[in-house]
C-alpha cells in the first residue's frame, strides 16, 4: 500500500515539475481564494471584537435636573440594579461630572472661560446603565420609562441612549455587509480555482497521454492510473495553503500596530494570530486540499476514461 502511494506521489511530482507555469498558474489562483478566506477570517475577529468592545463601552445615561437630592438619585440607582438585562449602575454625582468635564476639555479655552462665567454646577447627576445583552436595550428603557411616568411630576430624569444604540446598528450592518462581500469573493474565487485546476489537470493528462497508454497495455489498475493526477491537485491545495498562510506574517506585522493606534479596543491583531496559526493554517489546508482534489477528480472523471 505504501509502496503504491509513493509511486503514486512521485508520479504526481514528476507531473507537476513537468506542467510547471500551469501548476504556478493553478497555486496563484488557489493561493487568492485562500488568501481571500484567510482575510475573511481576520476581518471576522477584528469587526466582532471591535463590536465587543463597543458593545462593553455603551450605555443608557440617565440624567437628573440640579435640584434632585443626592438621595432620590441612590434610590432611583437601587430601583434600576433590579430591572431585569442590567449588568451595572454607576453614579456620578454633579461635581464629579464637572470634573470630567473640565478634564475633557482642558485644551479648550473658549469652553474654559464660559464655564468659569457660569454660577454654580450647571452640570446634571446621572446614572449610567450597562446592559448585559446590548441587543436587548429596548426593555431596559420601557423599564426606566414606567419608573420615571410613576416618578412625574416630582421628580423628573432625562434618558439617553439612541444615538449610542444607533452606532452599534450601523457597525452591525457593516459587520454583516462585509461577511457577505467577502463569503461572496470567496465563493467567486473558489469557482475560478476549480475552473483553473480542472484545466491543468487536463492538460496534464493530454500531456501524459502516451505514457497512460502504456500504463494501460501493461495492466496498470484505475486507481494508479488516476492517482497522480488527483495527488497533483492536492499539492497544489496544500503548496496554496502554505503560501498564502507565509504571505500574511508581514501583513499581519505590519497592520496590528495601526489596529491599535486606530481602533481603541485593546486589540491586538499580531497575537491573535500567533496564538491562532495552526487553526488558521489548518483551515486554509482543508479548503485547499478539498478544492485542489475536488477539481482534479472532476477532470478525471471526465477527460480520463480508464
């Protein structure tokens, strides 16, 4: 058996230095596709942990008018812990909104001297409130809502949060906009490898002709006679999923820096992908192996009749 499957892969090896800017053809094709994928891949984790983090980031800001009492604050803080979805409620009192706020624009002067002109705080207490499912907001402000219609008129709060809702929407819809785009490519791409690797395959084999007839005349089995030609499809598969693996170390090292610069969600693109190669590579082999050796047996089966 051994024996058998090394005469099959020298032979496929023989092939394949023989049809060499074919099989140079068919690798950069495959090498694309899986290129492609391996984005996709990529992409995938930085738009999901992108949308992880902003998700973490959002909340419902609830803002009280300067004259409610410190106390109906905390005890509207206790009433929101108990709504259901509601992961934390953190105070910020009227001072410590000041200070925020004059920490935040420190390097403005004109919003300095305007502050410095006003009497008092004119800075609101608020309440933040950190959902533990994002894609459930909507319950948690009907809750705050029949909280503040039970409250009126006495005491009156301020909710904000849609514009925050609004962004994580729109990030969603890019998120699934581009997984489509790039399952798309993929698909396109996959096809034109099939497509490139069925025709060397064909060409190898017309190429091979005589010798296949000989292997005939001597009683050579089906499976030694085609062998080579699916094995030769599966190097490529396999030479396509090292190549387009190697091509993203420099890639990868050069833009997890800018990811970090610009994208403020601590992640780091560089480890992720260290500590994910042998999947990463694992995936780009499998896909290439099936599309390498799918294409050869479709040639196969139909230009060499055994």
């Amino acid at each position: 058996m051994f024996v058998k499957l090394k005469r099959v892969i020298k032979a496929a090896m023989a092939s394949f230095w023989r049809n060499g800017w074919l099989s140079t053809a068919t690798i950069l094709v495959m090498a694309s596709t899986l290129f492609v994928i391996g984005g996709l891949l990529l992409s995938s984790y930085l738009l999901n942990s992108t949308l992880a983090s902003f998700q973490q980031k959002i909340d419902i800001s609830v803002y009280f008018p300067p004259d409610t009492p410190e106390d109906a604050v905390l005890d509207f803080k206790s009433k929101f812990e108990t709504i259901p979805n509601v992961s934390a409620v953190t105070y910020v009192s009227q001072a410590e909104a000041l200070e925020r706020f004059k920490q935040d624009y420190k390097t403005n002067q004109i919003i300095v001297d305007s502050l410095n002109e006003v009497d008092g705080n004119p800075l609101q207490a608020s309440l933040n409130i950190r959902a533990a499912d994002t894609s459930r907001f909507s319950e948690i402000v009907t809750a705050l809502e029949k909280l503040k219609d039970a409250a009126a008129p006495k005491i009156d709060f301020t909710i904000d949060y849609r514009e925050r809702v609004k962004a994580i929407d729109k990030l969603t819809k890019i998120i699934a906009v581009a997984r489509l785009s790039g399952a798309g490519l993929s698909l396109a791409l996959a096809f034109m490898a099939v497509l490139v690797t069925l025709n060397a395959v064909r060409m190898a084999i017309y190429t091979a002709r005589d010798e296949i007839n000989v292997m005939r005349l001597v009683g050579a089995t089906a499976w030694f006679i085609r062998g080579p030609f699916l094995m030769e499809g599966i190097i490529d598969g396999i030479i396509a999923a090292v190549g387009a693996t190697l091509l993203y170390f420099p890639i990868v090292w050069w833009l997890s820096p800018k990811v970090l610069i610009y994208v403020d969600s601590g992640i780091d693109l560089r480890s992720y992908f260290v500590s994910h190669l042998f999947s990463f590579f694992a995936i780009l082999l499998i896909i290439g192996v099936v599309l390498g050796a799918l294409s050869s047996f479709l040639a196969v089966r139909r230009y060499l009749k055994v």
